[in-house]
C-alpha cells in the first residue's frame, strides 16, 4: 500500500479474515497487524505470505499484540498509576512480558508440532 492509500480495518464479522488478508498481502509493501486476541494458529495462516516484506520503514510488516482480560486489567491500573504521577516497577513489567511469553509457548504447546506451527512462531519472533 502507498502512503496516500486509505487504511483498511478487516474482522472476522462479514468476511472470513485469513482470506481478505491473504489477498491484501499479496499486493501490499507495508503492512500493520493490530490483534487483539493473538493465536499462534491464526499467525500461522498467514506467516508465509509476509515474508516477501524486506525491513525498513516502505517495506515491513508490523505486529501490535493485545494482551488477555487479565494483563489488560494490570495495564490499566499501571495507566491510572502513571497519570496520578506513580512510577511504574520496571520488575513488574519484566514480571508481565514472561507472563506474555509464557502464553504463547502454552499456546504453541496446544498445537499440532508441524513445521507450519514452528514457522509461524519463528516469524512472530
């Protein structure tokens, strides 16, 4: 997509997503994920077909990951502590980046141990 090309915003609700996406990305030269609710098995559906983005600011692909209810409530009280002036103990955030970490391995234990799974992994990272 060039710069002067509108954002697309895809869902699941009136058309099957890993289709429209596949499509998209086979013409785009930039592009940016935001999920919300991320599944190694969903990544992995469309892993391979980024993989012809090359880096740098015309030609990459970017991945914004939500987090589950639980670390999003713990995000939020961090946000209430930062705008009362409240530091934020840079342990806990150590604290919730293994927790993240550690739900993608749980994640990827629950697939199937295909190459596919190990690409998609491998391409996340």
């Amino acid at each position: 997509m060039t710069s002067k090309q509108a954002s697309k915003i895809f869902d699941n609700i009136d058309q099957k997503l890993v289709d429209v996406l596949l499509k998209t990305l086979q013409h785009a030269h930039r592009v940016d994920f935001c999920i919300g609710f991320f599944r190694l098995s969903g990544w992995g559906q469309v892993a391979a077909a980024v993989d012809h983005f090359v880096g740098g600011d015309a030609a990459c692909c970017r991945v914004l990951i939500g987090m589950s209810e639980r670390l999003d409530q713990d995000l939020r009280r961090w946000r209430r502590q930062v705008r009362t002036g409240t530091e934020i103990d840079l342990a806990r955030v150590a604290q919730l980046k293994a927790r993240i970490a550690a739900e993608f391995r749980t994640q990827r234990v629950g697939m199937a141990p295909t190459n596919r799974a190990e690409d998609a992994l491998r391409t996340i990272r």
